[in-house]
C-alpha cells in the first residue's frame, strides 16, 4: 500500500581541521506523501503523511475533528486506486461511506483544508473555535486511575525500542499507547505527530476499544494543543511526551482533567496537571 521508506543519493560530510572531507552513500528517508480524505465522494482534507495505516489515519481524523461522533458512523472504507506519473498506483485517497442515516456533524464539509505533517487543526476556522468547543472532562471516566512513576519512566525506553520506523530514517515521530501497567498496547509512527496519534485513535475505534480508563498516551515529541485535543477527544486519562507542552496545551489538560507530563526522560519528569493519579500530588 506504499513505500513507508525510500533510497535516495547523499553526500556525508565529515568536519576536520584540514577541511571537510567527504563521501558519497545512499542514504533511507521516511516517504511523505499526501493522502486525501472522502466521504461520500466529498473531499474533506487532505494531509501530509507516511503512508501505511490509512484506514486508521482516516477514522482517527474524523473522530478527532468531531465529523463524526462514532466508529458505527463508518460503513465502508477502501483506497481509490490514483496513479502517479509513471501509471503505478498511490493508494493516497482513502474514500469513507458512512452507514445509512449517519451524516458529518454541521459545518465539517465547510472546513475543507490541507493539513502539514507539522500541524493538525489547520482545518479549523480559528483557535478560539477549538478552545470553545465542548470539552469531556476526564475525572469522571478515568479519575480513579493511577500510573506508579517508574512504571511511566519505563515507557520511553519501551517505545523506543519498536520505533522501527525511526531506527531507519531518523525522521519519523512516535505515538505509543500503553496499559497503567507499562504493558504496549499499540504504537503507529508517522512524520506528522498529529498523524501518529489520529492512527492509534483510528486504529482503537476499529477494534471496538475503549480508551477510557486504564491507558497512557506517550508521544515522541512536545505535547502541543492539537495532540492534548485528540487525547481528550479520546478519553485517555495520561498523557506523557519526551519534550515539552505549551501553554494552551496545559490549559485544555487542566481544563479537562487531563494528566499531563512532559519532559519524560527516566529518571525524571515534569507533571503539568494531574498530580494526583501518579501519588505526587
């Protein structure tokens, strides 16, 4: 269904006080290609991403971006064969049939938009929008659970250790999704962050799993507001990244009941909001 890597020509340059030497090798990228989104024949967006878990990448974007308010909205999904310049096929529009009766929620074939690998509310028509729109609150489905503060420490090394993707390319971003009890339950990587969680939230709706009570969500880079969102939108009660939130992420995760930490690097962390489900409260 597409090339998740490719082969290309480069240059390695060595620095040196006689002067940069160098050597010619091949070296493997991650694939970036576009994938669009239909629904019922309507194009809703199209976004930047590595191919490979479309199915998941789609549903997740219409959970996430509220088109749809269930997994049984969807009847059917399947790849319209595009082909590119030299006749081989794409596999980059994902076409999605809802179910008799289901429709998108108001507004959504307004909000037709191109979405980079490196922002996932693009579609939007203004922050404000986002920040106004209702938010679960997380403390009554998930405020009983509670993560041990070694047993989230060992979740970095455990997704780093299946970042096959990453191990390869060195370009590619990493969504893990894990039990309180440390135990992976499913990790997607992608070049867009947004596209990496969008295709556990995909993947979860289409196995009929709830992630509700019971679950972490780990991202390989900062916790920005557009990854809070879809964490919130989910009903994961954790959320950790390796590098840092901002400012509007920390408001939504507070807002929400969110646990959210940030700077995850054994054997320490920073916890924004949240305290009390890892006993530090």
């Amino acid at each position: 269904m597409g090339r998740r890597t490719a082969r290309t020509p480069a240059i390695r340059v060595d620095t040196t006080p006689s002067g940069p030497t160098t050597r010619p090798r091949p070296d493997t990228v991650a694939v970036e290609e576009p994938l669009e989104i239909r629904v019922d024949g309507t194009p809703l967006t199209t976004t930047m991403r590595t191919p490979g878990d479309d199915f998941d990448l789609a549903l997740g974007w219409l959970l996430s971006e509220r088109a749809i308010s269930q997994a049984e909205d969807v009847a059917a999904m399947m790849h319209c064969t595009d082909v590119d310049e030299s006749g081989s096929p794409t596999f980059n529009v994902v076409e999605v049939t809802l179910t008799p009766g289901a429709e998108l929620a108001e507004g959504v074939s307004a909000r037709r938009s191109y979405t980079s690998s490196a922002c996932g509310i693009c579609g939007s028509e203004s922050i404000e929008a986002v920040m106004n729109a209702d938010t679960p609150d997380l403390r009554a489905s998930g405020g009983d659970v509670r993560v041990d503060p070694e047993v989230l420490c060992g979740l970095v090394d455990t997704m780093r250790a299946h970042q096959v993707g990453f191990d390869r390319t060195g370009g590619v971003h990493a969504a893990a999704l894990f039990t309180t009890d440390g135990d992976l339950v499913a990790l997607r990587e992608d070049i867009g962050r947004h596209n990496a969680v969008d295709k556990l939230v995909g993947w979860a709706a289409r196995e009929g799993r709830s992630l509700r009570r019971d679950h972490v969500l780990l991202v390989s880079g900062r916790a920005g507001f557009e990854l809070v969102q879809k964490c919130v939108l989910a009903g994961v009660p954790v959320m950790a990244a390796v590098s840092a939130p901002t400012s509007l992420a920390v408001d939504l995760a507070d807002r929400a009941g969110l646990t959210l930490v940030g700077f995850l690097r054994p054997p320490r962390f920073t916890v924004y909001s949240g305290a009390e489900r890892l006993g530090v409260s």
